[in-house]
C-alpha cells in the first residue's frame, strides 16, 4: 500500500515540474468575492481588535499557508459562502468577534480547477490568530466537516499552488492544515488578542496534508511546533 501511495505522488510531482520551473504555467481563473469598501474597512478593524494593530490599508506579508475545506460538496455554495461582504446569520461560533465575512485567497474545484478569489496579499479571514500573516486556500470538499474526501485533482492543484507561492513570496516559511492553527500560538506568528476565540477545526484532512506536505518537501517549508 505504501508502495502504491509513493508511486502515486511520483506521478503528481512529475505533471506538475512545469508549475516548479515556470510559475506563469499555473493556471488561475479569476473569480472575485464582494471585497469593496465596507469590506476594507470591517478588515482594518479586525485588524485592530484582534491584532492590535492600526493600518492604513489590509495588505499582508505572507508567511504562512494554510490549507482548509469547505465542508460542502458544491463548487457554488461554497462560492457563495464566501462572496458576500457580511458573515452569515448561522456562523454563531464566531459571529461574536466580528461581522466580517470568512473569506480565502483561493477556492480549489473538486476538479483542480484554482479559483483566485481576492488579491494574494490582502487579508483574508480564515483561520484565528494567524490571518495577518497567511494566504489561505479553500478546498470545494470534507463533507460535514467529517470526511478526508479531498480528490487527486485537488491535491495536485494545491501542490502546485503552494510551489507558487512559495516562489512568489520567498517570506513564506510554514504550510499548515486548518487543524494545526492553534499549534502556532507558540510561535511569534500568533497575534490574536482574545483568549477565549478558538474553534475546533479538522480541515483539509491528514492524509491530505501529509501527502501535500511529502510533494513539497524540497521547499523546506517549517510544520507548526508539536
């Protein structure tokens, strides 16, 4: 089985070394989320109240990637999710830190297909105390919030996306799974200010992120501390 499994991500790694050499390659298709001025300025005040910062405008120096799924199986409600500029009604878990909708850089198709959703360094709100310092890129899947469904295509997508930005943004030094967020609270790289605000998270999956993790492994990209 682990022969298999070895075999396998040498196949992936070999359809993507045109993304390692060439990074104009990659595709990416367009596809903005409602991010105009009340947006900005819901961003530059989660800024303030959970980093205790105070900005001028909401562009970030990427450090981090993370990697999440939807919990939903369609390509357009999870779109959808994340389009508007106001976060949903039913988000009670976290509604109370801010009204701002949740948001990512990317959103990856069940078919690969990669979906830039807002620019690459603005702010986006995916994952607690790290959002100031991280791109983040939705996977269309992980029905229920349960299963490790993420598929082949998905995964050669998000190898590819994270070589990159690897490339585009040399600042970037850790690739996490939404899981591990809290692990970081034990680096410098964590800023949130509420110590009550955390959420259990099981996305994108661990299998998922171990075999993305073994077909980047050349970048050296740091896990999050045990």
């Amino acid at each position: 089985m682990r022969k298999l499994k070895e075999i396998f991500l040498l196949l992936i790694l070999l359809s993507i070394v045109s993304y390692a050499n060439d990074t104009q390659e990659i595709k990416i298709i367009d596809k903005p989320i409602d991010f105009g001025a009340k947006r900005i300025e819901m961003t530059k005040a989660y800024i303030k109240k959970h980093y205790g910062f105070e900005v001028d405008n909401i562009e970030i120096e990427p450090k981090i990637i993370v990697l999440h799924w939807t919990a939903e199986m369609s390509f357009d409600k999870s779109f959808k999710r994340l389009k508007p500029q106001k976060l949903f009604s039913d988000r009670k878990d976290i509604a109370k830190a801010s009204a701002l909708n949740v948001s990512s850089q990317f959103l990856v198709d069940r078919d690969g297909t990669i979906y830039r959703l807002m620019p690459e360094n603005w702010m986006a709100r995916h994952v607690i105390g790290l959002n100031y310092y991280s791109i983040g890129i939705e996977n269309v899947g992980g029905e229920g919030n349960k299963k490790d469904d993420l598929t082949p295509e998905q995964l050669k997508s998000n190898i590819a996306l994270v070589r990159y930005l690897k490339e585009k943004y040399p600042t970037i030094s850790y690739l996490i799974g939404h899981y591990e967020y809290r692990q970081m609270e034990k680096t410098e790289l964590w800023l949130e200010l509420d110590k009550g605000y955390r959420t259990k998270k099981s996305d994108p999956g661990k299998r998922f992120m171990s075999d993305v993790r073994e077909a980047v492994a050349d970048l050296n990209l740091s896990t999050p501390p045990k």
